[in-house]
C-alpha cells in the first residue's frame, strides 16, 4: 500500500500573498479606489474633527476653572414670587457670610437705581446703552478673580471721589480706551481711572461702571443695602457653604435669598456643547455608512469586471474560500486607507483650528483606534456580499463569459 499516491495537499493562501492579491485590484484601478475610499475618509474625518475640537473645548474649559476655581458662590435676591418683590439683602450680608464656616472671603456690590452712566453730558439720558452704575467694595477684584487691563483699580482715595472702573464692555460702548477720560456720570463728570478685562465668573460686571462704596453712599443715593454679595471658600465646604448662605443672610426668610455657583454655568454650556457634538458625530456616521455603501458597490462592479479572472483562478485550484478572501481583503484594505486618511484628516483639522482659537490641541488616540477599528469593519461589512457572490462564481460560466 505504500506505492499508492498520497492525496495533494490542500491549497494554502499565505498572509502575504493574500495581502497582494487583495491589493492588486487597487493598484490597478488607482482612480476608483481613491474615490470609493475618499467617502470612508470623509466620514471618518468629520467624526475625529468634531470629537477632537470638543475635547479641545473641554481642556480649555478645564484649564480655565482651574484658573477661576470653582469656589465662588453668589447670593442675590430671589425673582418676585406671585408679584411681591423679596426683600432687600441687609447692609452686612458680606460680614454675615464670612462667618460661615469654611468661607475665605465675601464682599458686595450694589447696582445703584436711578444712576446712569454716559460718554458725555450732551447724551440722551434715555440711552443708558444697558449699563449699570455699580458701587464696590475694595476686594471686590480679589473674590471675583478680575484683573485690571488699563490703568488701576480703587484704592482708598479714589473710592471717595467721583472716579470709576469700566467693566469690559462697558468701556467699549462708552468708546473709552485709556484711563483718565472724562464720563458723565450721576450728573457730573467722573474721571475714568481703570478697564478691567472680561471677567469669567461676574459677567454683570463687565456692563458696570464700578464706583467706590464711600462715594455712593455720599453722593450718588446709596442705601448700602447690597444687591449681590460674592464668597469665595474651600473647595471642600463649597456645598455646606451654598446651603447657610440663604439662612445666615435672611434668617427669616431663607427662600428670598437665591445662591447660586458661576462656574456652574461654564460647565452647563460646556454640557450643551457635548450635545451638539453628539450630533455631529452622528451625521459624521451617516457619511460613514455612505462611504461604506460607496466601498460595497465598488466590490460588486468589481467581481463582475473580474469574473474571467475568477474562473482562472478557480480553475487553476483555488478555492471558494481563497477567492471569497480576496475580495473581502480588498474590500478591508480599501475602506482601512480610507479610515487611516480620515484620521489624519480629522486630526489636522483639529490642531489647526484648536491653534487658530489659542486651545491646546486635544485628539484623544482612543478615538483615532475606534476609527480605524470602524472602518475595518465597515469595510468587511461592505465586501461580505461581493466576497461571497466572487465565491459562487463557477468556473466554467466565469471563463465562458
């Protein structure tokens, strides 16, 4: 029996070899593949662009709460409820919140009711521009965490004299640029002595012109009755802080008085934008299935150009088997170029408008592996049905065609 034949070995496809075969239909077709994988790309670039520019967002965001802190609380009266008005806060809101414990520092500001501000006399007084008349107290800047951009902030001199400090926005309505204009404030001239820069946590002060407490109460009508009291604490007792606020404040009526926490309102519109990133993402997916639906119909007008070379591989022994991973090769290789490109796409397009808005260019790499990942499946996805049609192709009928 040992003169018989041994039966052939089954025929093998090594890696490689099915590697070039998968690639070989690309290489001769440069143009279509460009094209079948620039859907893919396109796809997979909006998604790593839009999640990349919002990871950017959210380091931005990180780096600025770091720089603000998130410890600042504010106390205010509540709206009107059923149409009465709250209570005025007390003169000695700010002293009664620094004794809380866990509380560093408090101060108050008062928006100052019939006081307006304008460039000059000869103004309309009916054109106030939105801008209020604040008075301040002297460690307002420290609690807040504003900074001075021309000029100075109130000392104890200035503080007793008509001088003022324009918010931000306030000094670009008024067309002040420099300290020591002249503005027409309270019915007489007040000499401009600082510009501060936006601040992040108090954006009511950037519509205020800031005058010292002492000169409000002297000349412009004060009560001293406060109408927002700031208080920075540990980070720790930020919480117990928020909740005696109300009671230390209004012992009587705790309900008029509304705390609240201004960093909560960046991370609220950081929350916002994480929804709009969702949906673009989402319409970035659809261009992904685009482009697979693109990658699928190339392999299906491909099996049917090839069908000759089909027959001759089959009837040179390959099998159903080799000629079915052929074809899904070249599907995956195709749609994986086109991830690959988009991802790199995407990236470049997030470093260059990160750096254009001044953010640290943020693409999280476990973005760019389900990326790839995707398109590898997307691609084997789109081949599965060309691959298997390649298969079933007999050879006789693919030669005879």
């Amino acid at each position: 029996m040992s003169g018989q034949p041994h039966p052939p070995a089954p025929a093998r496809l090594r890696a490689g070899d099915l590697l070039h075969l998968g690639s070989a239909g690309l290489r001769a077709r440069p143009v279509r593949a460009v094209l079948s994988a620039l859907g893919i790309a396109i796809g997979i670039g909006a998604m790593v662009a839009v999640v990349g520019l919002s990871a950017s967002s959210q380091e931005r965001l990180d780096r600025q709460l770091a720089a603000l802190g998130t410890n600042l609380l504010t106390a205010e009266p509540a709206p009107a409820s059923l149409g009465v008005d709250p209570p005025p806060l007390p003169a000695d809101a700010a002293a009664r919140v620094e004794r809380i414990p866990g509380v560093g520092d408090a101060t108050s500001t008062a928006d100052l009711t019939g006081v307006a501000v304008y460039r000059s006399r000869v103004v309309d007084p009916g054109r106030t521009g939105g801008l209020t008349v604040t008075s301040a107290d002297l460690d307002l800047l420290a609690v807040v965490g504003g900074t001075v951009a021309r000029g100075s902030w109130l000392d104890e001199a200035t503080a007793q004299f008509p001088t003022t400090v324009l918010g931000a926005t306030a000094a670009a309505r008024l067309g002040v640029t420099e300290p020591g204009r002249q503005v027409w404030l309270g019915g007489r001239s007040t000499t401009v002595v600082g510009i501060l820069h936006p601040v992040q946590l108090a954006p009511e002060l950037d519509t205020a012109a800031l005058v010292g407490a002492p000169y409000a109460r002297a000349d412009l009508g004060a009560t001293g009755a406060p109408t927002r009291v700031y208080e920075r604490s540990t980070d720790a007792a930020v919480t117990s802080v928020a909740a005696l606020i109300a009671p230390s404040v209004q012992p009587s009526r705790p309900s008029a008085v509304a705390v609240s926490r201004p960093s909560d309102a960046l991370a609220a519109r950081a929350a916002a934008d994480e929804a709009f990133t969702g949906l673009l993402v989402g319409l970035g997916s659809i261009g992904l299935v685009v482009g697979g639906i693109g990658v699928a119909n190339t392999m299906i007008i491909s099996v049917i150009e090839r069908r000759r070379e089909i027959g001759l591989r089959r009837a040179l022994g390959a099998t159903r088997g080799h000629v079915a991973a052929q074809f899904l090769t070249e599907a995956v290789v195709l749609s994986t170029l086109g991830g690959v490109a988009g991802a790199a796409i995407g990236s470049a397009v997030t470093v260059l408008v990160a750096l254009s808005q001044s953010w640290l260019p943020v693409v999280p790499p476990l973005v760019l592996v389900v990326a790839v990942a995707a398109t590898v499946a997307i691609g084997a996805l789109a081949g599965l049905y060309p691959a298997t049609r390649a298969a079933r192709t007999p050879p006789t009928a693919a030669l005879a065609s």
